[in-house]
C-alpha cells in the first residue's frame, strides 16, 4: 500500500444535518494496517455536549485505528466516562482477505449491501445490542463478514429513518448517495448522519 491506502480502494463520502449549532454525530474513516477502519458515532441527545461526547470517541479511534475492534469499543468506553456518552458502530476493512469486522452498541444502523449475486444474502445487516459506550456497555460481539469489490457499506445515525435501507439507489458514488439518503430519510427532530463507502478492490502495486 502506497502513501494515501484509500486512493483507488474506496469511494466514501458523509453527509450530515444538526439540529443545533453544533452537530452531535461524527464518522470516522482511517488507515489501519492492511484495510480500512469506518465508523459513526452518535453523542447522546444534541448540542454542544452531545458534539464533545462524539468528537472525544472520533479521536480516539482515529489514534488508535490499528487496534482490534473490540479493543477499539472497550477503550472508547473508558474515554467517553467523562461526557455524556455515546452509541456507535466499527466496521474494519482486511483487504487482505476481503472482510469486515464489525460491531456496535445502540441505534446506529449498519448495513452492507452486496453488488452482485453470489453465496449468502443480498445484503447484511448489523446486530447491535441496546447501551451506551462511556455509562452502560454490553457484551460486544465483533462478527466478520464478506466484502467484495463493487460491495457498499452505509451507516446512519438514528436521525436517518429506518426506510433508508428498504431500496436505495446504489447507482451513484459514495457522495451522491450520502447525500440523497439524508436528503429523503432524515427526520429533522436530531442530529443525522449518513457515512457510505464502495469498496473498490486491493490495488496491485
């Protein structure tokens, strides 16, 4: 992998809208070895404080982006104790192997939508069990699934409606259809945020 590993990797793009001035949800893209780590984040509630609990985990997970998914939630639990706390999803691209792992705690929606027919389902969803990463984690479970080029990953904050991942048109880049989803979906009561990634394939270098 060259100086910038996501160039000619993945197509990503975000979207957002804030229900104050400050915006309470926050993603994360970066370099790990051999892949790629994604991430959205949701600050309890909105506002000011709701921004510093999501900026506090964003940090830590860009710092420590080489650590294990797992690790990466557990030390993100201890960071957020100080603020109100958060919910959250991780997804780690192995292009390697052509995997994700991932794992979350709470409402952030998580789907990973297979561009063409093959074995298992069209597309997978993420499993996240209730709580809240800085007051109350629960037992993680991180599961590994099956990227392959042309694949798309989209995570959105619960100020997306659920409906976003019932048919979106996947025709466009990443940044198109960040922004169509939170142009259609967002509820407009919360923060929102839409964080889409196509998966484009290992470079041969």
């Amino acid at each position: 992998m060259m100086d910038n590993p996501l160039s000619g990797i993945i197509d990503w793009a975000w979207a957002s809208a804030a229900l104050e001035e400050e915006c309470g949800d926050c993603h994360v893209v970066a370099q790990r070895p051999h892949g790629v780590l994604f991430a959205a984040i949701d600050g309890l509630g909105h506002g000011a404080e709701a921004a510093e609990a999501a900026r506090a985990a964003a940090a830590l997970l860009h710092a420590r982006a080489a650590s294990r998914v797992e690790e990466l939630v557990s030390s993100c639990h201890v960071a957020l104790r100080p603020t109100r706390g958060a919910v959250m999803s991780l997804a780690a691209l192995d292009i390697r192997f052509e995997t994700i792992d991932w794992c979350g705690v709470g409402n952030v929606e998580t789907v990973l939508f297979r561009a063409a027919p093959g074995p298992g389902r069209p597309r997978e969803g993420l499993a996240c069990p209730g709580g809240v990463v800085g007051y109350r984690l629960p037992a993680t479970r991180v599961t590994s699934v099956p990227m392959r080029p042309q694949d798309v990953l989209i995570m959105a904050t619960d100020g997306i409606r659920e409906d976003f991942s019932d048919s979106p048109d996947l025709s466009g880049d990443a940044q198109l259809i960040a922004d169509t989803i939170l142009a259609r979906h967002a509820k407009g009561t919360d923060d929102a945020l839409v964080l889409v990634a196509r998966y484009l394939g290992a470079r041969n270098e």
